[in-house]
C-alpha cells in the first residue's frame, strides 16, 4: 500500500481475469481501483481457448457483472487454476501461473488420487446408493444361478455308482 496508486494501477492493468478479480477483492482501494470489465473477461476466455483449455460451456455466458459472470462452470475453473490443476491437465506447457517450464505446484499422483477419492464420497447421492443396492442384487442372482445351473447338470450326469 506504500506504492503510489498509479503504479497499482500498472500492475493492475497486466493482470489476467482471475488475479485481477482477488486483487479486487483485497481491500476497497482496490476494488475501486481495479478493472474487471468485459474487455479482460473476453482476453481470458480468448487466452483459454489458445491454450487448449477448459472454458464455460453454456452460451449464456453473462459478461455484465462478476457475480453473473462467475456463476457456474467459471468458478469451478478458477478453483482449478489456483490448485494447479490445468497444469497437470496440459503436460508440456509447464506452470500456467506463473509461467515457468515446470509447475513446481503440481501434486503427486497419490495426491491426486486421494482428492479424486474424496470427491468420489461428497458426491455419494441416493441415486447412487440404489444403483449399487441394484448391482449388488443382480451379482445374487447370477451366484443363485450359477449355483442351480451346476446342481441341475450334476442330477443329470450318470452316477458311477
């Protein structure tokens, strides 16, 4: 804060969308000071499909506002970049964040699998447990079938006796 305004202005100005909108966020200098209009919405979006990356697929995509703008699938994206997500997604492109060769942030494969397998319990729903309890009927009766199948042929072959 001991920077004039007109060199956080400059800063600001270099920013892409998401840093720009934490910037805004810090304090209200900032939030009155940085700008997060259409033009720098547009530049991300552009600077996303360049890069082969996910971007928000429904087409009402509203640029009006930040709230609107970030509701649905932009939130989720921004989530992404900030654990280094894209980074691990593109291999080869290096750190999207900070722009280096390597992302010295991307998590290990454990790792990956350990989120993987909470996300995988937070989105345990009824829908889910019914298809399992249906899984696990038809595995019964197949086993029951199996079973009876075998005890049938058996009554069939000639006993030896």
């Amino acid at each position: 804060m001991t920077l004039p305004p007109e060199i956080h202005l400059m800063i600001s100005k270099q920013l892409i969308y998401p840093d720009a909108l934490s910037l805004k966020f810090v304090n209200r200098h900032f939030y009155h000071l940085v700008d997060t209009g259409v033009r720098l919405k547009v530049d991300w979006l552009v600077e996303r499909r360049r890069l082969h990356l996910e971007c928000p697929n429904n087409r009402r995509c509203d640029l009006g506002s930040d709230l609107r703008f970030c509701r649905g699938s932009v939130s989720l994206l921004m989530q992404r970049r900030r654990e280094h997500i894209e980074c691990e997604s593109r291999p080869g492109l290096g750190c999207l964040i900070y722009g280096t060769r390597t992302c010295a942030h991307a998590r290990q494969l454990r790792t990956r699998i350990k989120r993987w397998m909470h996300n995988q319990r937070n989105q345990y729903t009824a829908e889910t447990g019914w298809t399992l309890l249906g899984l696990h009927a038809i595995i019964i009766i197949l086993a029951l079938l199996v079973l009876w199948w075998r005890d049938g042929r058996k009554s069939l072959l000639p006993s030896s006796a």
